[in-house]
C-alpha cells in the first residue's frame, strides 16, 4: 500500500509539532525532578506525565491513522 506523498509529509510536520509538545512536557518534568518531596510539586509531576503520556498516545494514533492500523508484509 503505497502511500500519497502529501500524506506522509503532513504526518511528519504534524509528529514534528507533538515533539514540540512533548519536549516542553518533559522540561517542567525536569524543573520539578530535584523538589518531589514537596506534595504540590508532586501532583504537578503526576499531571505532567499524564500530559506527556497522552502525547505520545496521540502521536501513535496519528501514524495508526495514516497507515490504516496495519502495516505491510515487506517480504512479499
């Protein structure tokens, strides 16, 4: 299955978008690293990875999306 172009170069711009995204997650993860004994920052810690989690959820389901949820035998 072959597939347009176009198609793969928004997938791609839109994964390029999400790792924005997900680098920015993961800094204020990294800002909160050094004070999780403080409970607050560990709340902020839990939702931050809730975030970072569901990006990566998001990302996947974008390439799933395109490529139908499957993927081609490359043998044949």
């Amino acid at each position: 299955m072959k597939k347009d172009k176009n198609v793969i170069h928004v997938l791609i711009a839109e994964i390029k978008n999400d790792m924005r995204v997900i680098d920015k997650i993961l800094e204020e993860i990294s800002i909160l690293r050094d004070g999780l004994d403080d409970q607050n920052k560990v709340i902020a810690a839990g939702y931050h990875l809730h975030n970072l989690y569901s990006a990566f959820e998001h990302v996947f389901e974008r390439v799933a999306k395109v490529f139908e949820n499957s993927l081609e035998d490359k043998s044949k």
